[in-house]
C-alpha cells in the first residue's frame, strides 16, 4: 500500500523501469462501497490517473517477467 498523493508519481516510474509491456493493477479503497480497480500498463494508468486527478488508498499489483 502506499499514500494516496503519490499514485501518479508512481505510475510514472513503473513506466519508466518496467516500460510499456507490463500489465498493472491498481485497486483502490478495497472493502468500501467506492471500490475501483484498474487493469493496464503503467503508461496509460499514468495518464488516466494525471488526468483523473484520482486520490485514495490504494495497492498496486506488478506482473511478473
């Protein structure tokens, strides 16, 4: 888990070291009604999230190689 102000920073990083291939998934306030999850690269969840301005609690799962 890891804090709600740092979502995009981190989407651009994973972009940046496990490039565009890779799938992600970011699931948000798990076990609350707004629950969200997300399945994508670390690029386009990058921009979406930019774009969204999303916040919340949040994990994040890395496909492996």
């Amino acid at each position: 888990m890891d804090t709600p102000y740092r979502l995009v920073q981190l989407m651009r990083d994973m972009a940046d070291v496990f490039g565009e291939t890779r799938s992600v998934c970011v699931a948000f306030d798990l076990t609350l009604p707004s629950e969200a999850i997300y399945h994508s690269t670390a690029p386009k969840l990058y921009q979406q999230f930019l774009k969204e301005g999303k916040k919340g609690e949040f994990v994040v799962v890395l496909e492996g190689k």
